[in-house]
C-alpha cells in the first residue's frame, strides 16, 4: 500500500502490512533486510511480530528483547559445543534483535542502555567467530574511546583499498556492519566502521559525544588509528549513510586522505530537511494546538517518539521537548550550522551520490545540489527506482545487494582494482 508523501523527506512509501504503523513497518522492513546477511530470518521475525501491540511501546522492546536473548543463549550453546558457523549466526540474529528492542525505547527507558550493550555484547562476542576475526578498535578522541570495527579479507600482507563507514542519525555501528561489511570484504575491500560524536553507540559509551558540525575532527583522530592497521594504504574511500551524507562529505572537504566520498544521500543542509519534515506543520497550526497534537500523535505512535526523543538525546537535548526544540531559536541556529552549501567546491576527489527515487523532493534536491556543487572531474550521481533497481527506500534498505553493485562497481574502477582481487 502506498503513502502518500506530503513531505520533502519521506521513507519508501511501500509497506508490508506486518504493522499498521508505516514506522513499525519499516522498520520491520529495513531489519528484515540483513537476512543476506545472516542476521534476521523471515519466521523468527514473523512469529515476533505476531505478538507485538504496536499501541504499547513496552510489547516492542519485551518481544524483540526475549527474541534476542533466545538467540544469545543459542549462541552460547552452539559455542560451547565448538559449532563456530552456528554460534556466530546466532549471536548476529540476537544483535540485531537487541538493536531493534533498543530503537523502541526513549533514552530515559529504563531498558535503553541494556539493550544497547546486550547487542554490541552479541556482536563483539561473534567477531573473533569470523575468518579473519573482525578486530575492536577504538578511536582514542577527546577523552573518550569511541567504537570501530575493522575488519579486512584476510591477514596476508598485502595492502588494499579501505572503505571507511560514517553511519546515520539511528542507527548502530552494527547495523552498518550488516549493511555493507560482509559485501567490501567479499570484494576484496578492508572495512573501517567508525562511530563517530553523535552516532548511537558512540553516546551510549560517552554521553558528552554528541553531534557537532565540524566532522573532520573526529575523524581525523579515526584516519590517523586507521593508518596504522595492517593491510592498509592511500586508496581510503569514505561512505555516508543517511545522516552520514553529511559527515562524509563534511570530512573529504577537509581531509585531503579521502580519495574518494560516497554520500547516500547527500545532506547539505540539515535546516532545509527539518523545515520539509516539520515546516508545514508550523506554519499552518497554532502553538497550543501545534504542542497538544505533537504530543497526541507521538502518545498514539511509540516508536516515532523514541526516534525523535532519540535525536534530541544524541543533540545534547534530552531534557527538551520537541516541540521546544521547534520553538526554541537557539536550537535552530545550532541545527542551521550543519550547512556545507558554500564549501562544495572544495570537494575534487571521486564522488558517487546516491538517493532513492521514494526519499522525497527535498532530498533529491540536495542530492543534485550536492552533485552539481563540487569540482571533482569524476562524479556519478545515481538515482535508484523500483522499476530499474528494485529499489527506492532510504539508503537502498529495500534492496541492500544491489546497492552494494553500484557502490563497489564504482570503486573498483576509481580504484582501478577490479583485477587485483579475489
């Protein structure tokens, strides 16, 4: 069934009907999508979503959490028995639906936190399961040890192209590890996942670690651990996901190390998205009914209220509302300098944009804005529809395989690497 968009932004209006909710629907989708990967299967998450109330925001997290931890106890059984294949599938399949438990509640649930380290607890303990292991390494930043994962084809000699993850507003270090770990490492590509101020685990670790404009900082102290991992030289490409397209073209304005960015989707002002999301709605409602009907519709919708308060959190706002947020001039000029219209320019290296056809005006704007904006000689920009690619969401969520085609097609001519790989 289709939704209509009324927005600038908007995810793939397609639902598949497991939730009346589009959020909970989506969400099940885009978790779904990492069966590729080992990491969901079909009827665990089916006979889950049976269960759930999606009216009562405690039956998401309680249903998903027992889920997790079922396969967390699988996990541990099949390793004790030496079942290293069995045990690392099943404690992939308990991150990911620890993750999802987690993305239910607002941080100040009283579950938040756990779930979060119930689910990086799975994932670390899968790691040392891989061939090679995919290794921890933290990012020594500002006093704080934010998470990385890196992760590459094998332990040989042998120098390769890196390709370094800036995640989105939501997600986890995990996730972007289901999202394209595997599929670089398959190519031949090392795999940097860095979570950088802002992003998810590096707030749940350091609270003070919230989002901030100036991203090559941050990842200047990532690019210089990266250096010094074995297996890795000069050709380093950065990719953005979702509130990553605008920290990865943030960082290659910046960092003359980037030889190559790849924004999916390009964000290139981060007022003009909040104002599509949430403009119409102020302009045309009166305060007091404007504040009644945020709370009303966040009340009747739990997992769109702990997304927002979510947002709020990893700003630095968690004691403020969101409709504060809206109303209050401070936040919005702090919101207003996550803006790298004017530097676009200074952006020459390799770039490949990505968008949805379905992510709404406001993002194909900038996508195009952003493509047309910077110097470099080779840029690609590429639009994914349902009709051609079998894709449209946010991210490519409903189609992560062909995604993965185009992206690492591309680099691999950059790069010229095609045949220098197994």
């Amino acid at each position: 069934m289709a939704r209509k968009q009324e927005l600038g932004t908007a995810r793939a209006p397609v639902e598949l009907g497991f939730f009346k909710g589009h959020e909970a629907d989506w969400f099940m989708q885009r978790s779904l999508s990492y069966m590729s990967e080992k990491a969901a299967e079909l009827g665990e998450c089916l006979s889950t979503a049976r269960r759930i109330d999606e009216r009562d925001p405690d039956s998401w997290i309680d249903e998903w959490a027992a889920l997790g931890e079922r396969l967390a106890e699988a996990g541990d059984e099949a390793l004790q028995r030496g079942e290293r294949v069995s045990a690392r599938e099943a404690l992939m399949r308990a991150c990911n639906y620890y993750r999802i438990a987690e993305y239910g509640c607002v941080p100040s649930h009283s579950r938040f936190h756990e779930l979060w380290r119930q689910s990086v607890h799975a994932f670390r303990k899968a790691a040392p399961l891989f061939d090679p292991p995919v290794q921890f390494e933290p990012v020594h930043f500002e006093g704080a040890e934010l998470p990385a994962y890196f992760w590459r084809p094998d332990d040989a000699s042998t120098t390769r192209p890196t390709l370094v993850v800036a995640g989105g507003n939501d997600d986890t270090g995990e996730e972007d590890f289901f999202i394209i770990g595997p599929a670089a490492v398959r190519r031949g590509y090392n795999i940097f996942i860095f979570e950088y101020p802002g992003h998810r685990g590096a707030v749940h670790t350091d609270p003070t670690q919230v989002k901030r404009p100036d991203y090559e900082v941050p990842f200047a102290a990532a690019l210089d651990h990266l250096q010094t991992l074995p297996g890795v030289d000069e050709r380093i490409a950065l990719m953005g996901f979702s509130g990553g397209g605008y920290v990865a073209p943030r960082v290659a304005i910046h960092d003359e190390r980037i030889k190559a960015v790849i924004p999916n989707s390009p964000m290139i002002d981060y007022a003009r998205i909040a104002d599509a999301l949430l403009g119409p709605m102020v302009r045309r409602i009166p305060g007091p009914i404007l504040k009644w009907g945020i709370n009303r519709k966040l009340g009747r919708n739990p997992l769109i209220r702990a997304y927002m308060e979510y947002g709020l959190w990893t700003t630095g706002l968690a004691d403020m509302s969101l409709y504060e947020w809206m109303n209050s001039q401070q936040a919005q000029d702090d919101w207003a300098r996550f803006n790298i219209v004017d530097d676009l320019p200074k952006i020459t290296c390799p770039s490949l944009a990505l968008v949805g056809a379905a992510e709404g005006e406001e993002m194909l704007r900038q996508t195009q804005e952003y493509h047309d904006g910077i110097s470099s000689v080779d840029k690609t920009m590429y639009t994914f529809t349902m009709e051609r690619d079998g894709s449209h969401d946010h991210c490519m969520l409903d189609n992560i395989s062909r995604m993965h085609q185009i992206v690492f097609e591309w680099l691999n001519e950059v790069f010229d690497y095609t045949a220098r790989h197994g």
